[in-house]
C-alpha cells in the first residue's frame, strides 16, 4: 500500500470515530458482531492500519465471504506451493469441492445467460489478493461471477434508461466492486457508496488501486460539510458515505439507487430508514436483487412483501437465474447440492413521478 493512502484512511478513520461518538448506536441486525469482529482486523486498537491485511483482504476474506476459499483455518500465502496445495484441497475435500461447484454452476448460468464476453472484458482483479479460478481462459470466483451477472443486466436493462453522468446510491456497497465495473463502463458517472466503515475503508483502498486518479471523498470530506447536494457528488468520482452519515444525503441527488442482498439482510429499522430517505424516494430508479424470503437465514422477517414496489412502474422483474444451489459436505470427501432456502428477485423499476420530485 503506498503510504500517502495509508496515512489518509488512518486520517479519514479517526474523523470518523470523532463524528460517531456524539450519535446514538442503532442496530445493525444479523451481521452486528461481525461488523466489530472484521474491523479489529484491519484496524490496530491504536488507530494503525494492519496493512498486510488490506493487501490480502478478498483472500482474508475480510467482510466478504466467496468461492474458492484462499485460507484453511485463517492462514493463508502468497506462495506459489500454497496455491498448488489449495488447488488439490479444492479436489479432494467436500466443503472445498462443493465450493468448486456451486462456483462452476453460476459461471455456467454466466454462459447461459451470455455473458462470458463480459467475463472476459472483466477478468477478476489481484486487488486484494483472492484465490481465483482459471477455466477455459476466464479468471474468476463466485462473488466476481455474480457481480458480472449483475453488472449484464445493468447494461442491458438499466443503461438505457438512464441520464448522462448518473449519479449512483449503492446501499450496501462493500468493497466497491460493482461501483468500479460501472464507472469503467460508464466513465462520467458519479458514485456514493453506502455502507459500514469497515467494508469503505476496503473501498477506497480497493477503488485506488482501480483508479489511481479518481477524486475520493472519504469520511472526512464527508464530515466537513453540513449536506451532500449534487454539486458535491459531481466534484467525486466516488464517495464513501458511512452508514452514521447518511442523513447528510439530500433528496433530488441520486438518478439510480442499487442494493444486492443486503436489504434482505439489514434489521426492519434500517431497511425502512432507507426505503423513507430522501434520496431513495425521490431517485427516479431502483435495482435490487434480494431474498423473496430472507427466513430462515436471517431473523428481521422481510420478505418481498415488504418492498415498496407500488411506488414504482415495473422495467423488469424475474427470478434470478443465480443463487440457486450449495454444497454441502458430507463425511470429509463427499458433498451434497441443496437449494438455497430462498430464491432471489430481480427487479428494476422507474419511480412515479408523484413518489419523485
């Protein structure tokens, strides 16, 4: 990591740490310990960044789970022999093949969609470090296969309904790795990236090492002004926006609000606070792909019910054709496919003009 960008998210995190003292603590849901537990691994009780970590987080898996695993029982290695020994795992035991396999069924659904040139023009970066797949002259992992399967149908449902240089709300965003496959598609596009602190610091790490020139506000441009307008969007290329900061995103400033998974995951408070947030309901259009059910898996009790598509005129809605199956270790060697406890909605939609002004 070069040091003038370690030494600004060390800077840009004691901002905010200052800012989050004087607001009340409101729960996150599900992933509550975990969003404390993931931070102390990028983040030294003295403030320090743990830099090997950011340069190895995909592989770490810091706060983003995927297929292939790169670590067995926390470790992993750089080391050539290391990925040799991770490639016969991968083989050989059931919870690594069953990984292998789910991964291989979303590249063939990628294939049956048609979208490998996609996959091609966008072969899953080293940033990061993760343990990729290499088939057929495609360079992938499961969580990269499914954000090109999102990023497909952006271009072909969502692009041509959108203005010139949109501005873009990614609720959820976690690294930043779908905000990064859009801005190289469309270059004069503006991005405000939502999420917790932990999973943005990720982002203007793994947004850098993307764009070395894109202008980034982090947390203590964020903090130095009273409200976000459209005039402070259009001076970014990319904004990272804590979840404690929210509030300072005005209405009439987002073209497109996104979120994928994470509204099915988040407590009923949260998901409310930003179905009711200016900016989402006035934001001409919506794509999400969520949970039709997020029981059992997560205890918030929304379902597509929930959602409030009745502001909107449907563009397009289906059943996404990924997210389907798991594997399931059975006594060491063996595996066994499972549906996932619910399937997912794809949904695009173009807000009444009555709900947006």
């Amino acid at each position: 990591m070069q040091a003038f960008l370690k030494m600004k998210i060390e800077e840009s995190f004691k901002i905010l740490k200052a800012y989050e003292v004087k607001i009340k603590h409101v729960d996150f849901g599900d992933w509550e310990q975990r969003l404390h537990d993931e931070l102390d691994k990028l983040i030294y009780k003295n403030g320090l960044l743990i830099e090997e970590n950011f340069e190895k987080f995909r592989g770490l898996q810091i706060y983003v789970a995927d297929q292939p695993v790169a670590t067995i029982r926390g470790y992993y290695s750089d080391h050539w022999i290391w990925h040799k020994l991770l490639l016969v795992l991968q083989k050989i035991v059931g919870s690594r093949r069953g990984a292998i396999q789910e991964t291989m069924i979303t590249f063939k659904s990628l294939e049956d969609e048609g979208n490998l040139d996609l996959l091609a023009k966008y072969p899953n970066p080293d940033i990061g470090k993760p343990c990729s797949i290499h088939h057929r002259g495609y360079k992938f992992t499961n969580r990269h296969l499914r954000h090109i399967y999102i990023l497909s149908l952006f271009n072909k449902k969502v692009v041509p309904i959108l203005p010139d240089a949109p501005s873009i709300l990614d609720i959820g965003c976690s690294y930043g790795f779908f905000s990064s496959l859009v801005k190289k598609e469309l270059p004069e596009s503006k991005h405000v990236l939502v999420d917790m602190p932990g999973q943005l610091l990720l982002a203007h790490y793994f947004l850098l090492e993307n764009f070395p020139n894109a202008k980034i506000a982090d947390f203590k441009d964020v903090a130095n002004v009273s409200t976000i307008d459209r005039d402070f969007i259009d001076n970014y290329d990319f904004i990272l926006l804590p979840t404690s900061m929210y509030d300072k995103l005005l209405g009439g400033t987002i073209d497109l609000v996104t979120n994928f998974v994470s509204f099915a995951e988040m407590s009923q408070e949260w998901f409310w606070k930003y179905f009711n947030s200016a900016p989402i309901t006035s934001a001409p259009y919506l794509y999400t792909i969520n949970r039709y059910d997020g029981h059992p898996t997560y205890t918030n009790d929304i379902t597509i019910l929930d959602y409030p598509f009745m502001r909107y005129e449907t563009v397009y809605m289906r059943t996404c054709p990924i997210f389907h199956y798991y594997f399931e270790s059975i006594a060491f060697f063996g595996t066994r496919k499972k549906r996932y406890p619910s399937e997912f909605f794809q949904f695009i939609g173009r807000q009444h003009k009555t709900e947006c002004n």
